[in-house]
C-alpha cells in the first residue's frame, strides 16, 4: 500500500492542478489554458488507473 500512495497523491494533485487552471481559464477567457487543463486532468487519470494496474499486477 505506501507504494502505491505517493503515486496517487501526485496525481490527485495533477488534477486539482487541472482543475484548478479550468477555473482559471473560464475566468480569463483563455482557450489555450483550458486545452492544458484538460490534458492535465485526464493525464493525471490516466496515470492512476496505471498506477493501480501496476499494483494489482506486481510489478
């Protein structure tokens, strides 16, 4: 288990930094900035469901 904790707090932090350049480019009206936070967001997903697999698995 402490193996897979600091994975997933990264990445739970990845996406409140996601989440919190949305709000940010809803406020500012920058398309570029939400395009980021939404690769964030999912990356940050996607990185932990890794995460788990991995822990699941073994490896």
């Amino acid at each position: 288990m402490p193996r897979l904790l600091l994975p997933l707090v990264g990445c739970v932090l990845l996406v409140a930094l996601g989440v919190s350049a949305l709000m940010y480019a809803q406020y500012d009206d920058a398309p570029g900035l939400g395009l980021i936070a939404f690769v964030l967001i999912f990356g940050g997903i996607g990185l932990g469901v890794r995460a788990v697999l991995r822990a699941k698995r073994g490896v």
